[in-house]
C-alpha cells in the first residue's frame, strides 16, 4: 500500500515534471533487455544529481558505479562542452551496455568508462593528477564505502560535492551489530563523514519507485 503511493508519486513527478525522454527510456529499454539489474537511480534522483552539478558549475565529474550508464546521462548532460565525466564500472558487460546508451544519449564524448574494480582503478585516476573532481556520485558495492569515500578525498578540493547512494537500505543501517557487509560499510562511511574535519555531512532519507532509502551529501570544506 505505501509502496504503491510512493511510485504513484513518483511517476505523478515523473510526467507533471517530464523527466523521461527517449533517450533515458532508451537506456532503461537497453539496460532491461541486456539483463542488467533495475537498480538505476529513479528520474527524480537522476534529475536532483544533474541539478547539482549544474548549479555547481560541474566541470570534472566522477562517478563510481556506471551500471548501464542512466545516472551517467543525467550527468554528462550537466556538462559544459569540454567537460569531462569519468565513470568506474566493475563488470564488463555493464560497461559495453553503458557504452552504447551514452553514444545513443550523443553525450559519449564527454564521458570516459574505466573498466575494473574502482578500488583498482581509483590509485590510477590520483597518479595521473585526473582529479579535482568537482563533484563525485559513489553508487557501487557498498561495503568498500569508506574506502571510496577516501580515494574521493583524493581527488577532491575544497568546494567538492560528495554524493553517496543508497544509504538507508529501509533502516538497515540503524543495526549497530549487523554481520552485513553492506550494512557495515555504510555505518563505517558515516562515522568517517562525521569524523573527518574536511567535510560537513547531511543525509536525506526517500521514499519512491525504489521503496525506502537514502541519499548522503558531504561538501568538501578545507
Ligand atoms: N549509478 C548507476 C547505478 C549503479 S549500480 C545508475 O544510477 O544508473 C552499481 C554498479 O556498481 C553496478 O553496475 C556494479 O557492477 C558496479 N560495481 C559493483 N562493485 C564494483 C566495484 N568494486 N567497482 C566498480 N563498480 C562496481
Ligand atoms: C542496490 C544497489 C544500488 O546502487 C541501488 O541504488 C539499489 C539497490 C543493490 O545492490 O541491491
Ligand atoms: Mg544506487
């Protein structure tokens, strides 16, 4: 019953605000078809993500999770010509599918896709100097958040935007004892949030097409 009201919400916002066009419906038709899981960011979240890096005047983006690139369009449409999103994508199928529906979404030149375990790919962004990044989406496996939170550290400055995906999980997080890697991750990357004198942190609970979750923010402050 709640659940159906928050996607009905969902898709009212959807249409009296025309977040979808064929090119995202593209993407979600292709990434469905390849078998890729549903777990993409919902339009309101795609739209919130590239309304930020609009009002920030976004230049360099990272993004750690590409799926099949849904949330990776909502970002690169943020860019100005000449700038750069650089996504970080595990699997090598769901980078193909991400490859193929930035090309069709005409954003491909504004969009490189590093192929790998981020954990493994992250060392390579900081020796190049790719960095700073202006604002930084991390939505992958969630037991490696506070490792991701600090390589996104890295390759940050003063000014940096951090984004963290999925970190209510319907109120697992509140399991102090949890076993759960996922679970434990997420804690470990709030406790860090909270620690770490260079941020000031936020998180927002939601409630929509994906159920009950969260997003956290953290400005990079000095
Ligand atoms: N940001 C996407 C959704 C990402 S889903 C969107 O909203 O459209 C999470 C993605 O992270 C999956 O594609 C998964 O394969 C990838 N992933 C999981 N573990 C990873 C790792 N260690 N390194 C990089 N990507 C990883
Ligand atoms: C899952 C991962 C996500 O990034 C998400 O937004 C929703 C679900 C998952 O692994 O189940
Ligand atoms: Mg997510």
């Amino acid at each position: 019953m709640d659940q159906e009201r928050w996607t009905a919400v969902d898709d009212y916002f959807g249409s009296v605000l025309a977040l979808d066009d064929a090119a995202l419906d593209g993407a979600l038709a292709s990434s469905r078809d390849a078998g890729l899981p549903e777990i993409q960011v919902a339009p309101n979240q795609g739209r919130l993500l590239h309304l930020l890096a609009r009002a920030m005047g976004a230049k360099r983006i990272l993004e750690i999770g590409t799926l099949g690139g849904y949330s990776a369009i909502w970002l690169a449409r943020a860019l100005p010509e000449g700038g750069r999103l650089v996504t970080l994508e595990a699997e090598p199928k769901h980078a193909e599918v991400a490859k193929a529906n930035l090309a069709r979404a005409h954003v491909a030149h504004l969009v490189e896709i590093r192929v790998g375990p981020a954990l493994e790919t992250l060392p390579g962004l900081v020796a190049e100097g790719a960095g700073p990044f202006d604002l930084v989406f991390v939505d992958a496996d969630k037991p490696s958040l506070p490792e991701y939170l600090e390589w996104s550290l890295r390759l940050a400055r003063p000014g940096t935007m951090l984004v963290f995906d999925n970190v209510v999980r319907k109120g697992g997080i509140l399991d102090e004892a949890s076993t759960d890697a996922a679970v434990r991750g997420t804690r470990r990357l709030f406790e860090r949030l909270a620690a770490e004198p260079r941020l000031r942190a936020t998180a927002l609970q939601t409630v929509g097409t994906k159920g009950w979750d969260g997003l956290a923010f953290a400005l990079v402050t000095g």
